[in-house]
C-alpha cells in the first residue's frame, strides 16, 4: 500500500503536463470528508490516505504519494 500525505489544493503551482500525466481516484463525498482512508486509483494501486485531521479532500486536488507520484482527485 502506497501512503499518500500531502494535498496540492486544485494541483495549484504544478505544471499542467505533470496533472495530466497524474493516475486519478473517483472519491465520493462522504470519502472526501475524511482525512485518513483507502482507495484505488486508476493505476490499480491500493492507497493509504493519511491527511492533516479537518482537511477536506475536493475534486481537482492532487494527492502526493511517498513515493513522488502523483495522484488527482475526481468527485463521484
């Protein structure tokens, strides 16, 4: 499981290309409400979202795993 725990609000200050070429993950809201759950991504990856407590999680906000890559968030 790749852990992700660092949110660009909307991908704010990242190169277009680098959101483009970014996996993505269809959350809901009752998900996006939370600061620490599971989910897929469009790569088949199993995530680990660990959030600041409060942070709500809105879709076009891009995800950073631990290991550098990226991730955008799609609202279902």
């Amino acid at each position: 499981m790749i852990q992700a725990s660092k949110l660009i609000p909307q991908g704010k200050g990242l190169a277009p290309v680098l959101v483009k070429r970014a996996t993505t993950v269809e959350l809901d809201w009752d998900v996006r409400q939370k600061s620490r759950f599971a989910a897929t991504d469009s790569a088949g990856r199993e995530l680990g979202i660990f959030l600041p407590r409060g942070t709500l999680v809105r879709g076009g906000d891009v995800l950073v795993a631990e290991d550098g890559s990226m991730v955008c968030v799609i609202a279902a």
